[in-house]
C-alpha cells in the first residue's frame, strides 16, 4: 500500500525500497548538492541543513544519488516521468557536471532545463555569475519502442527551455523550491489527472503542496523532523503559496494548437510572430 499524502521523516533510499514497482506517477526532486566551495565570496548565507552535513566524499555522492535515481527508476510507472534539479559546480577549478551520473542511470534522458535564477550567492570572479541551475526531465518508457513519450499539451509547450523563476526569500528552510516550479511540472505532466506525486527529499514540501493543489496525491520523504514541521504548518494555511501556485497556472495558455501555429507560419519569422497570438 502506497503511504498516501504522508511526509515520512526518514532516510531516502531506505524508504523507497520499501514502494512497489511501477507504482508512482511523477517525482519532482532537489536532492542536497554536495556543497564543496569554502565560505569565501558567498552573497548571501551558507545553505545549511537541519540533521546532516552537505559536503561528503564525491564519489560517495554521486553513488548515492545513482542509487535513488535508480530506485525511483523502479518505482516510477512506464511513461512516468522524474524531473530532477542539481547544478554545476567546481572543485579546485574541476568542473562536476550533474550529467556525469544521471547518465549512468536507467532513466531515459528527455531535456535539460536551465532554471534562471536571476541572482545566486557567489559573486566571485573566476567565471560569469553562475545563476543558473538545471532541471533534468528524465523519461521511463513505457517499452522498448517508446523512444520519447508523449507530446506535451500546446500550453505548456509555449514555455521554453529556460525557466525565469525567482529563488525562494525568508522561508523556514534554507534551498526550498518556489513553487512556481513544481507547480509548473506537475500541472504541465500530469495534464489535469489525478496522479501520485513523490519527492523523496521532501525539505519544506514545496512539491507536496503544489500536488495537493493541483488534486493529486503525494508522498515526501525528509530526515528532518523539524522540516516536516514547516510543512505541516504550511499545508495548515497555504495562502501564499495559493497566490503563487494561481499565477504559474494562468501562465498555461495557448489559443493555438502545434498544428495551426506551424500552418501560419511566415517564411521567416521571429519568435514573436510565432507566439504574437498566444501573449
Ligand atoms: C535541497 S533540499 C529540498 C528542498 C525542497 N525541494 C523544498 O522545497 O523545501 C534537500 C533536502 O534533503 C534532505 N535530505 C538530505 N539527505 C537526505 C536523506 N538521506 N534522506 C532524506 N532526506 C534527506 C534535507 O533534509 C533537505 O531538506
């Protein structure tokens, strides 16, 4: 039996094990990054977590985060999806790439997403600003024919590559998503059905809440007690978050299908000529 609309306070992978197969709809995830930079240069405070210390062995990490990537692999329903958000980050002037073990994993990739931040802690000079991070959208197939799933809705598809959202200010957990973010995946995958949505690194429960208002159920799993905390609370009165959430899902509108749009289309055209109908 699946724990439905539960937060469990507990370690991940050991909590996944205990799922059925092919059993869940959709993961939306931010797993803890492996923080490897000192405290110099930082714009704003260190993320630091209740219960667990951010900085392990890297080779530890990324064996861990195959073993959940995997395990969710498992329990995700053919033609479900995960999305899946990480970052670049440099070590010694080494760069570690997130795609350097999601492409070890079972997971069908389907597209990298860049989250524009617009701001981020770092503002030291060895590169550009780095205020991105990245969204992987990984696919299980629902057979050996499946090469990339189903198209998404028109609606959604109007949005990019490139998501402009603003990170999360003064809440009671220090990386939560906004939920502009979850809210977005979840409405745009689970097209107005009913699904089980799980986030096995649960946090402040951002995903949890954005299902809840999108009508499905959900599943989070934290070590923390005290995050559970803030979810509860939240869940209790989710009046920002209700604001939040409305606005990301007016944003889903398109009056024109795939098909028309292409069948109007001038020689040449712009980007605005292509969406001029849809602003
Ligand atoms: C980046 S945060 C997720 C934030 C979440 N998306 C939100 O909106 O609040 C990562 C979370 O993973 C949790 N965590 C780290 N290691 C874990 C483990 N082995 N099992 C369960 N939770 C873990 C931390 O407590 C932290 O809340």
């Amino acid at each position: 039996m699946l724990p439905l609309n539960k937060y469990i306070v507990g370690d991940s992978l050991k909590q996944l094990k205990l799922i059925d197969d092919d059993s869940v709809d959709l993961c939306v995830t931010s797993p803890p990054y492996n923080k490897l930079e000192g405290n110099r240069g930082h714009l704003v405070d260190k993320v630091v977590y209740d219960e667990f210390v951010d900085k392990v062995d890297e080779d530890l990490y990324q064996e861990s985060q195959i073993d959940i990537l995997n395990e969710m692999y498992r329990i995700i329903k053919p033609g479900g999806s995960m999305f899946y958000n990480h970052r670049v980050r440099w070590e010694k002037g080494v760069t570690i790439h997130p795609l350097e073990w999601i492409l070890k994993c079972d997971w069908k990739f389907r597209q990298e997403i860049v989250w524009d931040r617009t701001l981020a802690g770092n503002i030291r000079g060895w590169r550009f600003w780095p205020i991105d991070e990245r969204i992987y959208w990984l696919y299980k197939p629902l057979d050996g024919n499946d090469k990339s799933g189903k198209e998404l809705e028109s609606k959604h598809s109007l949005l990019t590559s490139i998501w402009r959202i603003m990170p999360n200010k003064n809440t009671n957990h220090p990386a939560s998503f906004p939920i502009e973010l979850s809210s977005r995946i979840i409405y745009s995958i689970l097209v107005g059905k009913k699904g089980v949505v799980i986030d096995p690194y649960a946090g402040s429960g951002t995903t949890l809440i954005s299902a809840k208002l999108l009508g499905s159920d959900y599943i989070g799993i934290d070590m923390s007690t005290e995050y559970k905390t803030v979810f509860d609370n939240r869940v209790d009165s989710p009046s920002k978050d209700i604001e939040k959430h409305n606005n990301e899902i007016e944003k889903h509108f398109v009056n024109k299908t795939y098909k028309q749009r292409k069948s109007e289309l001038p020689p040449k055209c712009t980007r605005e000529d292509l969406f001029e109908e849809d602003v």
